[in-house]
C-alpha cells in the first residue's frame, strides 16, 4: 500500500554508465510505487561484496557461447551465482543445452532455458550496450566485437 523501498548497489566497475542505469530504472520504478536508492561505492569495495549484496548491478562480458554465461552466473552452488538462484528445471534445461553441439538445435533447446529465465525473473536485464566500431573503408574484416576482442588476423585492406 505504502510502496516498497530497494537500494541498489554499483560500483561503476565497467564505467559510469552503470550508475546512469540505475538511475534510469529508479526513476521508472517511481511510478510502479517502488522508491530506488542508488549506493555508488568504489569498485573495489564493489568487488568485495558483489556476490552477498541482496541488489547489486554488475554488466556480465560476452561469452563465445549463449550458454557458457548462464552456466557461470546461474548454475546453483557455483562462486559467480550472484542472484542466488537454484532451479532444478533450468539446471536440466542448460544441461540440454550444453550438451548439443548443433547450433539450430540447441537454439531450440536455449528457448526452454530462457523461458524458465523470463517466469523466475530473478535478474533484470535494463539494457543492452551497444557496440561500435570504425574503420576506414579500405579496412575488411574488421566487424564490431561484444567485448572488443578483435581478431586482427582476419583483418586485411584493400
């Protein structure tokens, strides 16, 4: 009746952007009767409480699989599980998943593990960044990376 009051933890570990998310989410959140604090403490003591604290913003790195990131930040008992999160159905699903080579098919298999992720709703996901990259147009092979992780020997100009 009253609304319900959250704080949100950010260490601004992957720049300021992060604190600028989660001032947009607690100004959202306002019309839903839900009051956002916003602690902005230094990364480094981020670091320090990132996996006990009950609400915390982290940005996730991209991983070469779909799964390998949920197999890291979701699976039940392992170190980077930061939302706590323990469901035996998804457990089962990802294991699927993971053990099928095929990509179309295990594309089919992910539509099951991320409708379990989607009911829990245990993490929220507010935004996607963007990823840019510029090159002249002598430059082929260049295409933008998720986490910048440029493969230069596919890179030729021409």
């Amino acid at each position: 009746p009253d609304g319900i009051d959250l704080t949100i933890d950010v260490g601004n570990t992957n720049g300021v952007w992060q604190q600028s998310v989660c001032e947009a989410m607690r100004d959202q959140m306002q019309d839903a009767g839900i009051r956002l604090g916003i602690n902005v403490m230094p990364s480094s003591r981020f670091w320090e409480i990132w996996t006990q604290t009950p609400f915390g913003a982290t940005s996730w790195t991209h991983r070469p699989l779909g799964t390998m990131v949920l197999s890291v930040g979701y699976r039940a008992g392992v170190p980077w599980n930061e939302s706590h999160y323990n469901n035996p159905a998804f457990e089962a699903a990802l294991d699927a998943a993971e053990a099928v080579l095929d990509v179309e098919e295990r594309k089919v298999l992910m539509e099951r593990v991320e409708q379990i992720m989607r009911d829990d709703a245990f993490v929220i996901l507010p935004v996607w960044q963007p990823v840019y990259t510029i090159a002249k147009t002598t430059v082929h092979g260049y295409p933008p990376h998720p986490t910048n992780y440029h493969q230069f020997n596919k890179v030729w100009i021409g």
